[in-house]
C-alpha cells in the first residue's frame, strides 16, 4: 500500500539507497518530523528521482535534498513491507560498524576509525526498542497546526517580542504538551535571561512529556554542563544518544564534553557518529578536523577540513583552524592561503585576522602582521584577547612605547579583561618598574569585579 505523507523540515530521517531496490528509510529520529508524519525504519520511498531505474546522480541528488535542515515541507509517498525493514537492518549494521564517508581515502577512514567498531557498538546501546512507537499528537491536534504555531512562536523571539513568543508557545504546549519544540523555546529565552534553573524547568517538564526527545535532552545537558553539573550532563548524553543514534547534535555535545574531559579518543568516536549520522553537518566535521590536527595526524586532519569546507564553504572557522595547523606544519604560504579563504568567506571574522597577524609575525613580517592586527581590532573594539595579543608581541621586540599604547587603549576598551592588565604588568616588571606592575594588577582586580566571567 502505497500512502502521501507531508513533513516539515529538518526531516529527522537518514535515507539509504540498495541497489536495485531504491531508496528505503534507514532510521527516524525519535519525536522527530519524520516519525511524527508516520515514516517508519524499512519504508521505502516512491519517487522517480530515488527509484531502481534513476541514475547514482539522480539518486544522490535526491538524498541530500532531502537531509536539508531548512526549505519547503517536503511531500513524500512511501510503501510499507517487511522486506524493507529486514534490508534496513542490514544497513544499520553497516552503520553501526562506522562507515563514516565514502569520499574519504581508505587511508584516512583507517587513520580514523581503526579502534570504532567496538566501541560504537558498546557506546550506542539499544535504540530500537521504540522504534514503533505511535506518531502524532495524542491529543489529536492536527499536526501542522502545531507547526505553524510553533513557526509563529519561533519568529516573535528571533525578533525581540519575547512576551508574544512565549504567549504563543505556551499555547503549542496545551495543544501538544508532547511537541518538544516548545519546551526549547521557551528554555532558551529563559536561558539569554540568565534564568537557567526556570530554563531547566521547563526542559525537564518537557522531557517528563517526551521522555525520548533527544533535542530536550541535549538541551537540558548543555544546561546542567554550564552549572558544573557534569555526571548529570553526561547522563542525559547518553541516554540522547542511545534512544537516537541519528541525533548528529547529541553526538557532538557528548563529544566536546569528552574533549574537555581530555578524553580526545571517545570525542573522536561521538564526532565520528555525528558526521555519519548527518554527513551535512559542518560542525561535526570540523570537530574531528581539529582533533586530529592536535594530535599531529595532519594528512587525515586536512582531510577533514577539506571535507567541512566542501559541506559549508561559507564557514570562516574551518579555514581558520586549517590555516593554523598548516602554519604549525611548516607551510606558511598554504595558511596565507586558507586564511584568505576565510576572510573571503567572512570579512569581519576577527579570529581569521588574529591568526593570520600571529602566522606573519611568526614568520618575521612584522609589518604586515601590524596591519591584521590594527585590522581586527578596528572591527572588535572590544576584544581585549586582541590588544594582548599584538602588545605582547610588540613588547617581546623590544617595542615597550608601542606596547604600552596598546595595553592602554585595551585596558581602556576592555577594562574588564584581566588577562591584559596581568600582560602589561608582567612587561612592566620586567622593565625593573615593580611599583608600576603592582598598580597594574591592584586595577585589574578592581576592574574584573563587574566583571561577568
């Protein structure tokens, strides 16, 4: 029996083709939109773009389309039989076993997924035991009445009307008191509020109505990670990541929160998980880039940037990044380049001026290192990371007059960045002025206690 079914976007579904089969649907994400419109594991898609007879390309195409996070709703007909969900099961094996990318070099994926397979496995946990759990509103809302309520909502907090948003979300909670999408809003509003124990309540009160809804879960471990409630945090990661394995978000807050922990090896493996989960996922991708570069793996880390920037061009960080670590490989002109990159992709990125000031001056051109640094602190005032940064090097030339008017204007510009006052009183003390070092870190004291950080 073939049926139409509407879903808004993102989907929350992962899309596999089998060859000679079409296109099937390998996984749902649990109270996503996909599950909520009725998809099912198994499911196979009737479309001419993603039937047996369509072309690779046609195919390709039609997949990535389909795992855009943002466009039109989509209109899909599916077909239900139990073949599908037994060819399904196959592929999730394959998944589970870390097929990351295939336009990565074997050399690569070995680089980086020598030791996953085991580990994927006894992270994952089961994740099928609700896969047919009931979609919809129990309550029996029209779901696309929700939709647009949620949208409304959405739109009057992007727009600083915080009391109709939450008026308007509110009314998404009594109508679907189990659409997740609501609980988050109004969190987040609370959360800019600096009310994080209101922003947890209503996350929790979400999570009570959706027990499996990975968005909240994560959400509320973000949370509990701000408050220093680590082991809680990492609980609801991975309960999240088990109850939906396609959740590329959940993956890579569990992994920033095993990097902090210094535990790059089980970060790499949540990174990895995310990026096979939504290959689309830039962020993911520049994760695991940054990993590897740190560890010295460079030929995988570029690699990876190569891949994240080939998923989102636009993105300055991932050039930034890739430029830092080909500087630190030795190949400045290779990093002139990629910062150029990244500049083009964003001209106001202060991080890509700051690192491409530090690779010139490293590199003895002064001059020009003077310039990107004067360049960035024009566009970010404020930013006393970067009078620190470019006083300091002037000071180690033995530059101290110009390094002092830096210090100055930054201390005056951002007087509550103790990191510049304690930089200019360490220059002053090693001038043999102890009095004047003192003065400088008593101010810096006083400054830093308006001070939020």
């Amino acid at each position: 029996k073939d049926w139409e079914v509407v879903i808004m976007r993102p989907l929350g579904v992962r899309l596999s083709e089998v060859t000679g089969r079409g296109v099937f649907v390998e996984d749902v994400v649990p109270s996503g939109n996909a599950e909520r419109a009725g998809l099912r594991v198994g499911d196979r898609v009737v479309d001419s773009r993603a039937s047996p007879s369509a072309t690779p390309e046609a195919v390709a195409r039609f997949i990535k389309d389909m795992s855009a996070a943002s466009g039109p709703p989509v209109s899909l007909v599916v077909q239900r039989r139990a073949e599908g969900r037994s060819l399904m099961e196959q592929m999730r094996a394959k998944f589970q076993l870390g097929s990351i990318d295939e336009a990565l070099s074997q050399k690569v994926k070995r680089n980086l997924m020598d030791t996953l397979p085991g580990a994927l496995m006894a992270m994952q946990g089961d994740g099928e035991a609700d896969a047919d759990a009931p979609a919809g509103s129990a309550s029996g809302v029209l779901k696309i009445n929700v939709d647009l309520l949620a949208y409304r909502a959405r739109t009057f907090m992007r727009k600083g009307n915080r009391t109709e948003g939450e008026s308007l979300y509110r009314e998404c909670i009594e109508m679907d008191p189990s659409d997740g999408r609501a609980y988050l809003g109004i969190a987040k509003m609370f959360e800019g509020q600096r009310l994080p124990v209101k922003a947890k309540e209503m996350l929790v009160a979400g999570i009570k109505q959706a027990p499996k809804n990975a968005y909240l879960m994560q959400g509320l471990a973000c949370l509990e990670d701000k408050l220093g409630k680590r082991d809680s945090a990492r609980a609801l990661l991975i309960k999240a990541t088990n109850d939906a394995p396609l959740h590329a978000a959940s993956w890579v807050s569990r992994g920033k929160m095993e990097e902090k922990d210094g535990r790059d090896d089980l970060a790499r493996k949540c990174y990895a998980r995310a990026a096979t989960a939504e290959p689309e996922n830039y962020f993911a991708w520049h994760c695991l880039a940054v990993i590897e570069a740190r560890a010295g793996n460079t030929e995988t880390a570029r690699a990876l940037f190569k891949k994240c920037a080939s998923v989102n061009p636009r993105n300055a960080a991932v050039f930034q990044a890739w430029g830092v670590m080909e500087n630190k490989a030795g190949f400045p002109e290779e990093a002139a380049g990629l910062f150029q990159k990244g500049l083009d992709a964003n001209p106001r990125s202060t991080w890509v001026l700051q690192a491409w000031a530090v690779s010139e001056w490293d590199r003895g051109n002064m001059s020009s290192g003077s310039k990107l640094f004067v360049k960035a602190i024009k566009l970010r005032p404020d930013d006393g990371g970067l009078y620190q940064a470019f006083a300091v090097r002037l000071s180690r030339e033995g530059r101290a007059r110009e390094a002092r008017r830096w210090f100055e204007e930054g201390s005056v510009r951002a007087r509550t960045y103790v990191a510049i006052w304690q930089a200019w009183a360490l220059m002053e003390a090693e001038a043999g002025d102890i009095a004047r070092a003192r003065e400088l870190l008593q101010e810096g004291v006083w400054q830093a206690g308006g001070s939020r950080r």
